[in-house]
C-alpha cells in the first residue's frame, strides 16, 4: 500500500498564468487498469481548491486547505473516493483552485498581504486494484490547465461565475514547493451546515429587491433561477440596514458582492471560494417574471456545540444564542476577529478575552489548538519576539502599509492569547498532551514581556491597546481608556506568569515553575507597590477594570480584595449599571463582583437594558455580538467610527459567567474530571436550565426560586464526583446521577 506522504512525493505543485481574480481549472484523464478495491485522494494547493471525480465532489469540506502559517505549516486533506471510482473504467479529475487565503489580498486599510503571487494545486490519487496492484495519478506539468466559469474568486470582495465563460486553455507548470511544510490535517474543517430562506422580501425605498434572512450569519447565498443567457444577477451583502438601505459602510473596503451570469437553462449558483458575514441581501437583475428561490447557506468549522442554556429571563436566553452564533461564524478555520469586512483575521485579543466561554460552547480543543500551534511558528519567526498580534500572521505581507499594527511590541492580552487559551483548554478538557505542545508557546510570550519591564518589574514601558473599546473612549480612539495600560498590562503579566507556573508543575518542569512562580510573585509585589493605595482604598485610574483584574486574577487578599471588591460594586452603582469596561475588563467583572459577595451588582449588569450593557443589542434586534456596546444607535444608525462590526464575539465572554455561575456548572479539577455544582441566584432571573456535556459526561443544572424557596436540581456523570454548594454556604459531596435540594 502507498503512503500518503510517498504518494504525494511523487506529485508535484502546479499551476498556469490567468487573470488575477481567475479560478485555475485542472484536468487529468485516467484510465483504469482493472476493479477498484480502495481509492485514496490527498490534496492541498496555495489558495482553496475544490476537487471532483467523474464530476461528482471528493468531499462535503468547503474552502480547503484552510488557513494556516503557510510558510511553515501546510495542511493536506485525505479523501476515501473508491465509491466515486467503483464500477468505472475512467476517472475524469477536475481540480479548480482559487485565491483563498494564499492570494487574497487580505487585511485592513488595503494592506493587500499576500503570501506569494501564484496559485497551485498538488495532487496525488492513489488507486489500488483488486488484483494487488496500485497506481498513483500525481499532479505534474502533464496535467491539462484552463480558465473556467469562476470568473473572479475575493474572500473579501466576493465571486463571479459565468457558466458560459469559455475555457481557455493555459500552460501548466511546476512550482517549488518545500515538503517539509505539509502537515496533515489536523483541526476540523470548514463544512456547510444548515440553510436558511429569506423571512422577508420587498422593495427597498431606492426600488432595490431586499431579502431578510433573520439572522446574522456567516457564508453564502445559493441561487435557483431561470432566465435569459447572459443576464447578469448581482448579489451584495450587508449585516444591518440603515434607512431602508443596506448598511455597506461597515464593510469599508470589502466589496461582499457576488454575480452570476445565467446559461439561458435552469441554473443553479453557490459561490463557495469567498464567504460574507450578513443578515440581509440585495439582488440587482433578478428576472422580473421568475420567482425568487434564495437561500443562505451557513458555513463554519465543524464543532461539536456542549452547552444548552435557558432562563426566566428571554433576552438573556438570546444573549447567550448571540454569544454562540458570533463563535460559530467566527470560528471560521481560525478563531478571526469579524466575517465581514476587509479584515477577517485571527487576532489574538479577541480569543483572549473569549476562549473560555468559547471552550464551554462548542468542543474547541483540536481548533484552537491547531491555532495555538501557528501561534508558535509565528512568534518564533516574529522579528521582535512577540507574539503577533492577529495569528497567522499575514502583516509581514503586506504590499502597502495597511497593517502596521503587526508592528507593535509585545502586547498584554493580545500576547497574552499565548497563555490564556492553553489556559482555557486545560480547564475545560485537561489535556496533558495538548498543554505540552503549547507550552513553548507560553514560554516565548513571557520572555518577550521580560525586556519590556521597566526597573521596578512593571510592564508600563510601551504603546498598549490596553482596556481596548472601553464605551467612554472616544470612538476614533479606543486605546484611550480609564484605566491605566500599565495597570492593565502588570496584572496580565501576573496571570500569565502564575498559569505558565501552573503548566510547568503539571508538564514535571521543576526549574520552571520556579521561575515563572518567582515572577509571579515579583509582579504581584510591584503591582501592590506602584498601584495598589492602602491608605485611600483605590487602585490607579480608579475604574472598574483594574479592581475586575486586580480581584478575578488574584493579585488581592484578604482586607485588600474586600474592599476592592466594595469599590468595584460601588462603581457598578454609580454607572447605573452600565457596563464601564472594554477588552480588558468585561470578561472578568462579573467574576470578581460575584467572587468578593457582589452577586446583585453582578446580575445588576448582566440585566441592564440601556447603553452600553450586554442587553442594548438584543433590545435592537441583534442576533450576534457586537463590536461596540453602541454599533448601531438607539435612532437605528450605524455607530460612525471606522470600526463597526454586527458580528464580534469578544464582549459575549459574559457568557463564560452565566454559564458557570447563573447556572453554577463548573469544573472542580481540569477537564471536569470532579464537577463543583455552585449557582449563584441573583434579583431578576427566576430559573435556569443548563446542561453542559464535559469530556467526562453530561452535567445538567436546573434551579427555580419560584416557590419562594431555592429548589436545584442537578445530574452528575456516573463515576464522577461533585461538590454542591448552596446559596445558604452548604455544601454537599455527590457521586453520579441525579439528585435535588431545597434550601
């Protein structure tokens, strides 16, 4: 039998000269030798590659080969194709490739960041027979090349397919590749799941045919239409509307537009080498005596959902459904910022602040892991040896300066993704495995903030993003936050140092845990050094952020975490219950007012209605996270900065809180190997059902205070033990099944 690897050896990659925007057309001819026992297809390319047997697809995957570093790390696919081969004498292979990631003039401000200006395809069909013998079909300067219907392939600006485009035939050609960059496929793939028809469809005031899907979601629009040969259809895409109109400016750049152009037959159009982040659509062109058949085709990686969340309360039901639908249209074969505008890319702050409630709601293990991994490549090869901060990292591509914030040092929480999302990992799923493999990563962020430490050991020396979008800052500005950066960056560095401690004892690095315990311990004594006031009570800047980090990191005891948590909810108080943080701080307020005895303060923000709260969007009709507390304004504009995204699952981290402590499921050791059952009531939700399925089974949590008594019930998986505490502070030792208290 033929190894995949030596059947790939012997293919080579390939390519032809086309327009730009062209998808390449690849075509190889194959007589079979006799029966087929088993048929294997192995594939990658530079730019996404769609491949098929006897006309028929090898695979239900969309987009491969994804997204990864590809300087150093290429994944291949594998396909069982002997079904497609079964009872035939010839297999006629097309291959089309377009721009994807590889080419895709990718980034903000038109950086244009490309990772080489020529697509390929690499192929090897391994093909053994009944009677013990095998062939290998691989890709070489023998295949034949041509343009085809897909006209123009944009990640960002859309696709064109004109079914009666001819195809002109091209030269094939070998490129160079290095073997040593292709990986198999590790990580799940990008997959089409559910579809959705249009609710609404009318007429725009400007006479244009809208279309409503009812949810902002991520992919395509497929077509079903009848019409005259060479009518054009056109299709843009928008996430809100804005006078009657489709809302496009948040798009900046990004075209989001795809076109067809009809056969004169019965057509048929899925533009599966781009995808769009919409609610709503407009067709231009559509023939006006022929029905609409439009549907949207959700598109995401593969993961499996855990969490099922519901409460007395039906817009913090909704909260937590935006929370999930951001992750699953933003983990999009890497965990990107927005599926949008021209941007779409892994940065590293946003996964920060999310991972653990991301880790909750879908089975993101081999995904994140798979992204951790990059993460390392391209902090090794990072010029100032720091983690970038969006991964891959596409900034050293850029054929104009429009991504110059690749160019920063080394960032807190931004860098800090390094640390906090192996964190996430091994609490929620406890792979020893996994947590050695990302380890190194952990260890180069730290040693690239060590040289950015002034004298006294804080991280006050450089340029941060800091509590990035707090709602007080200007919207042109939102780096320039009430809270101090270096506050801020200290108390990350404290967090980071005390897991990268944590990891070195459980991966047996006895040299390592103490130095990066020693850190933790020198950061913490400088932080209460410069910034915690004893005297006066106060934290610099005096702002919810730094008591959130100060209390839910650790940094505090005793007396001193007492009344930081007093002045915390008093803040709470004074904004009205208005969420008062940004990146920095939300993910983590909730936490600290429940953890220091603040639950009403708690609930008191998760329950706020009025600008900015987690609540306003739902209000609006959002169906995803927002960028902004305030992406769309109460008179139903869009916000007017640069920056304004219907679908940011980064301020959804709330959830992570709902999850583990609204409805009480957390884990009493790494990978829920022990359950600590702790629900926390609080004034405005009268009943939760939960369930979370954990690497250790289902765990379910269901309270109600209807009664004017707390009755929760609770399933544990056989075996497992968990720890119940009460509202009243008892606590009681189960072991498996189900069980019910009243207090």
């Amino acid at each position: 039998m033929v190894i995949v690897l030596d059947a790939l050896s012997q293919a080579r990659l390939i390519t032809a000269d086309a327009d730009r925007g062209a998808a390449l057309l690849f075509a190889r001819a194959v007589r079979l030798r006799g029966p087929v026992r088993r048929a294997t297809a192995v594939a990658t390319a530079h730019g996404v590659y769609e491949l098929t047997i006897n006309g028929r697809p090898v695979t239900d995957t969309v987009l491969n080969p994804g997204w990864t570093t590809y300087q150093w790390r290429l994944q291949y696919q594998q396909f069982d194709v002997t079904e497609l081969l079964r009872d035939s004498t010839t297999a006629g292979v097309e291959a089309r490739v377009g721009n994807g990631w590889y080419r895709g003039d990718l980034g903000f401000a038109a950086a244009k960041a490309n990772y080489g200006d020529e697509l390929g395809f690499l192929c090897a069909i391994v093909i053994e027979y009944d009677d013990g013998t095998d062939d290998v079909i691989g890709t070489d300067r023998g295949w034949a090349a041509s343009t085809c219907e897909i006209t123009a392939s944009s990640l960002y600006d859309g696709q064109r397919i004109d079914v009666g485009a001819p195809r002109t035939p091209l030269v094939t050609r070998e490129l160079d590749l290095d073997a040593s960059t292709l990986v198999p496929q590790s990580k799940p793939q990008l997959v089409r799941h559910e579809s959705i028809r249009p609710v609404a469809v009318w007429t725009s005031p400007s006479g244009a045919t809208l279309l409503d899907f009812g949810q902002n979601l991520v992919g395509w629009i497929r077509l079903r239409v009848t019409g005259a040969a060479g009518t054009e259809l056109v299709v843009r895409h928008a996430e809100v509307l804005e006078e009657g109109e489709l809302g496009t400016r948040p798009l900046r750049h990004a075209k989001a537009t795809d076109s067809y152009v009809l056969s004169g037959g019965d057509d048929s159009f899925e533009p599966s080498f781009t995808f769009h982040g919409f609610r709503y659509a407009q067709i231009d062109g559509w023939p006006v005596a022929a029905a609409l058949d439009a549907e949207a085709v959700v598109v995401h990686t593969e993961l499996t959902r855990t969490i099922e969340f519901e409460c007395s309360d039906p817009l913090v039901t909704r909260l937590v459904q935006n929370s999930i639908w951001s992750q699953r249209g933003n983990f999009f074969d890497v965990p990107i910022d927005c599926p949008q505008r021209d941007e779409r890319l892994g940065w590293t702050g946003d996964i920060a602040a999310y991972a653990a409630t991301a880790a909750l709601q879908f089975d993101s293990a081999e995904f994140l892991h798979s992204w951790l991994l990059d993460l390392a490549l391209d902090t090794a090869h990072n010029p100032r040896g720091k983690v970038p901060n969006f991964v891959p990292d596409i900034s050293r591509f850029a054929g104009s300066p429009g991504a110059p914030v690749g160019e920063t040092e080394a960032q807190a929480i931004w860098g800090d993704a390094a640390v906090w999302v192996p964190e996430a990992l091994w609490n929620v799923y406890g792979d020893v495995g996994m947590l050695a493999a990302e380890y190194p990563g952990i260890v180069m962020h730290l040693e690239s903030v060590l040289p950015r430490l002034s004298g006294d050991g804080l991280w006050n020396r450089d340029w941060q993003f800091g509590d990035w979008l707090d709602p007080d800052a200007p919207p042109d500005r939102p780096w320039l936050a009430k809270a101090d950066p270096g506050v801020v960056a200290t108390a990350c560095l404290f967090r980071s140092a005390s897991f990268a401690a944590r990891a070195a004892e459980v991966l047996g690095r006895d040299e390592d845990r103490a130095r990066w315990a020693s850190l933790a311990e020198r950061t913490r004594a400088a932080f209460l050094a410069a910034y915690v006031d004893e005297a006066a009570r106060t934290i610099t800047s005096d702002c919810a952020t730094v008591y959130s980090l100060a209390i839910a990191f650790g940094l505090l005891e005793g007396q001193t975490r007492r009344w930081a948590g007093d002045r915390l909810a008093e803040l709470v108080r004074a904004s009205g219950f208005r969420v008062p943080t940004g990146f920095a701080g939300t993910p983590y307020v909730t936490w600290a007012l429940s953890e220091t005895g603040h639950v009403d303060e708690a609930y008191g923000l998760l329950l706020q209605r009025e600008c900015p709260s987690w609540l306003y969007p739902v209000t609006m009709g959002a169906t995803t996270t927002w960028e902004r507390w305030d992406s769309m304004l109460p008179d139903g504009t869009i916000n007017p900065g640069e920056m304004t995204s219907f679908n940011h699952y980064a301020f959804g981290a709330v959830a992570d809180w709902i999850y583990q402590v609204v409805a009480g499921i957390r884990p009493g050791s790494p990978g829920y190997r022990t359950v600590r059952i702790r629900p926390q009531p609080g004034p405005g939700i009268e009943w939760v059902r939960a369930a979370y399925d954990s690497r250790a089974g289902r765990i379910e949590s269901k309270w109600t205070t209807g009664s004017g008594r707390f009755e929760l019930e609770v399933v544990v998986p056989q075996g497992v033990e968990a720890e119940v505490v009460l509202p009243d502070g008892s606590t009681r030792v189960v072991v498996g099944g189900s069980h019910a208290f009243t207090v």
